[in-house]
C-alpha cells in the first residue's frame, strides 16, 4: 500500500500492489522506508522498495543530482 498525506493531515491510500517477489500484499511502512532513504540517498538506485512504486515516483525520487533526490525524499516523508 501507498500512502499519501492530505494538506489536511490525513492519511489515504493511493494504491495497493501485490509485492513482485511472492505476488502476496503486505503493509509497507513508507514513511519509515522513505526516511531510512533519505538518510542514505545514493541507495535509492539499489532499493527494491523504490521498484514497487508507480513509475512517476519512481522517476521523481531517481534524479541524478543528489540535492534533488534529498528534496524529493524530504516531500515524502511529510
């Protein structure tokens, strides 16, 4: 599941995927994920949680220069 935060604080599923490895669904913390990323921004490149999002985040948070990809991980985990 994907989660995403309203300007009104509220937290909304945005999609649910099976998971590629097992094709079973499981709750992924991905405000935790995001902000263990942003600790180490280069390991974006090498996440396997990065791969199970939708392509336009995917391509939002794989930016090559490193003070982008620090922002874009930065606005999700808000």
């Amino acid at each position: 599941m994907l989660y995403a935060k309203s300007e009104l604080g509220t937290t909304a599923v945005v999609c649910i995927e099976p998971r590629p490895y097992t094709g079973q669904t499981a709750e992924i913390p991905w405000p935790q994920m995001f902000t263990n990323l942003l600790r180490k921004p280069c390991s974006v490149t090498h996440s396997q949680f990065i791969r199970m999002l939708p392509d336009t985040i995917q391509q939002y948070v794989r930016v090559k220069e490193l003070e982008l990809r620090k922002e874009s991980l930065q606005a999700l985990t808000h």
